[in-house]
C-alpha cells in the first residue's frame, strides 16, 4: 500500500489494512520522516511545519495506531 505517511487518514487505513488482512502487527517500524537539506535562514516556515509534523505529529499518529 503506497501512500504519504504525513497524511493521517492514510496512517490510519494502512492499520485498518493490516489488520484486516492478517489480524496482527508484530512490529511496527516508524522510521520515516520528511526532511529539509538547506540553509536555516533559506527553509520556510511551512516547510519546516511539515517536518515537525511529519517527524512527531504522523509518527505519534503511527504508534498510536500500531498500539490499537
């Protein structure tokens, strides 16, 4: 199942899938996040918004789901 890992409705129908097919997660690797190689003084505001959000906000989403 391909899809951004940032959206949190995308997070949620990858568990819903994974549990529908096999009935289980075993181990959940949470280990992508966006990134922004670049000056400091030259990265947006909202490009640096997507990093944080996708780093903790998604990630937290992910754990949250892979716990339920």
């Amino acid at each position: 199942m391909a899809g951004d890992v940032t959206v949190i409705d995308f997070v949620r129908a990858l568990y819903a899938r994974v549990d529908a097919e096999f009935g289980r997660l075993d181990v959940a690797a949470n280990i992508y996040g966006p990134g922004q190689l670049a000056r400091p003084e030259s990265i947006s505001i909202e490009d640096m918004q997507h990093v944080i959000f996708g780093l903790v906000v998604a990630r937290f989403a992910s754990c949250q789901e892979a716990g339920r």
